[in-house]
C-alpha cells in the first residue's frame, strides 16, 4: 500500500484505434490502464510466478477484451496487444506512476483508510486484472484524458479526477470479487441498474443486453431464473411504479405522464396501467386526493 503523501504522475494517454496489428511484447515502469470503447482484441501477458524451488518462472496469459471491459496491468508486466480479423478495436490508454507531493490532497494511504474497496484493492498487490464496465469507470477516464490535454499536465482537477477513478475502479473490483461465485447474478445487477437509469427511454431487451455484453437470449434465461419475472415485466412493473408516483405526489397533467416513464403511446399507458392497478390513471390520482384530505381531515 502506498502510504507517503503521493500524486499520481501522468506518462501517457491517448485514444487508438487498431487494425489487423500485432504489437510486440513490451513492458514499462508505468501501471497502464486499457479501456476498450468498440471491438474486441486480445491481450498477451508474461506473468512471474515464484515456484518452490525460489526460480522465477514466467507464464503466458491470454486475455479477450471485449467492448465495455478493461484491463489494468501492473508496472513491468511484459504485454502485447493483438488485433485479429476486419473489424478494428478503438482503446482509451492511460498511463501512470506516483511522485511524492506537497500539496494539501489526500494521499492514497488516507484515502484508502476511508474506503474499504480501495484498501481491498492497494492490499493484493496483482500482476493484471480485467472488470467489465457500466460506463462508470470510462465516464470518468476520459474526464481525466480531457483535463490532461486541456492543461498538458497534471493538477489539481487531474488529480481528484485520478482519485475518483481509483475508487471507482476498486468498488467496481470489490463487487466483482464478491459476486465472483455467480456471474450470472453480476449480470442480471447490471441490467437492472441499467433499467432503472433509463426507464424513461424506449428501450428493449435487446438494449439491456448490449449495455451488459451479454446475448439478448442468454439474458432473458438469467434474468428469469434470478428474478422470476423477465426483463420486459420488470421494466413495465418499475414503470407503472414511477407513474403511481408521479400521479400521487405530483402534479404533472395525467397526459404527460407517459413521456416521463418512456411509454410512447398515452393509450397504451393507460391500458397498462389499469391492467397493472386495476384503475385508469385519473381513478387512480382521485383516490389519492380523497385519502390525503381524509387523512387531514381526520
């Protein structure tokens, strides 16, 4: 674990795409970060592996990185990247070390201190690991990128922004170490954080499944399996729940409610509504009126 007051230092970072390339194996006092943003590749690494006998041994590992995965691979891990076939990959790299600092940020050591997942992670120190991402991870990887090209060197935004990732990263680790046992149940959590952040969009299993790299097919299986309901019905189940709460606790006009829950027909809304209530939307906003002021009343 990193304890003195540290920066992160910035040696590179760029996008690239690949192409029908074959990269041979290199390794840098660096730790690199592989976002990969469409495509897939594969990863080769020499990983040291200390036997019995106190030889150090080295093993080859493949990695297939697919579109929303990452990889970060530890300083002075030999790697090369290998893009195979007609369709390319396109990549977010970036590069890092640590300097020691004076500035009034928290070291890695503190922070660590005040967050499980990251003490978790800066405590196994590991030549690789690869994480599938819900966009958390690259939404704040190229706001990091961005703020190096603007300022064409770390500061202080660069360095909340690096301290942000981390965290995400190691949050990100702990719940795939936790679920590790159950891949199944990591993707059926995704999909429904997927659909809960854009249940007022039209969007189809097909949606959901690409958002998890996962076969629309597969999904459905898994999703049933774990929530005994599909992913279809729980979608139209958390939309009728959004709009029995926007009809109870808002005043938004009954014929907008619709939009707010991405149903694309009103009528189809109302039909669904009453099929999953047992009233009309205006039934149901009138009952709620009458209970409050009975409520008041009483």
């Amino acid at each position: 674990m990193i304890e003195a007051p540290y920066r992160p230092e910035f040696y590179a970072y760029y996008y690239k795409q690949w192409h029908n390339y074959s990269m041979a194996y290199h390794q840098h006092p660096s730790t690199e970060i592989m976002y990969m943003i469409a495509g897939h590749c594969l990863i080769e690494l020499q990983v040291q592996s200390d036997s019995s006998s106190l030889e150090v041994s080295a093993t080859t590992v493949q990695v297939q990185l697919k579109k929303g995965q990452f990889i970060v691979i530890d300083a002075n891990v030999p790697h090369r990247l290998i893009v195979e076939g007609e369709s390319p990959c396109r990549m977010l790299n970036v590069e890092f070390g640590f300097a020691s600092s004076t500035l009034p940020l928290p070291s890695l050591f503190q922070m660590a201190g005040e967050e499980v997942a990251l003490a978790e992670l800066l405590s196994q120190p590991q030549h690789y690991f690869v994480l599938s991402d819900p966009e958390e991870v690259y939404h704040v990887l190229k706001s990091l990128v961005l703020e190096l090209d603007q300022q064409h060197r770390s500061g202080t935004m660069a360095d909340l922004l690096f301290i942000q990732l981390l965290v995400r990263i190691a949050r990100l680790w702990q719940e795939t170490q936790i679920n590790s046992t159950s891949q199944t149940e990591w993707y059926v959590k995704r999909s429904i954080q997927y659909i809960h952040q854009n249940y007022d969009r039209p969007i189809r299993v097909e949606h959901i499944a690409s958002a998890v790299n996962v076969h629309p097919g597969y999904l459905h299986r898994i999703f049933k399996k774990h929530m005994n309901t599909t992913p279809t019905d729980y979608l139209t189940r958390l939309r009728m729940e959004k709009a029995g709460m926007l009809l109870g606790q808002t005043d938004i006009p009954i014929q907008e409610i619709a939009d707010y829950i991405g149903v694309s027909s009103r009528q189809y809304f109302h039909l669904l509504f009453k099929k999953h209530t047992g009233q009309t939307p205006a039934e149901y906003r009138g009952n709620v009126v009458r209970y409050d002021r009975q409520y008041i009343e009483e």
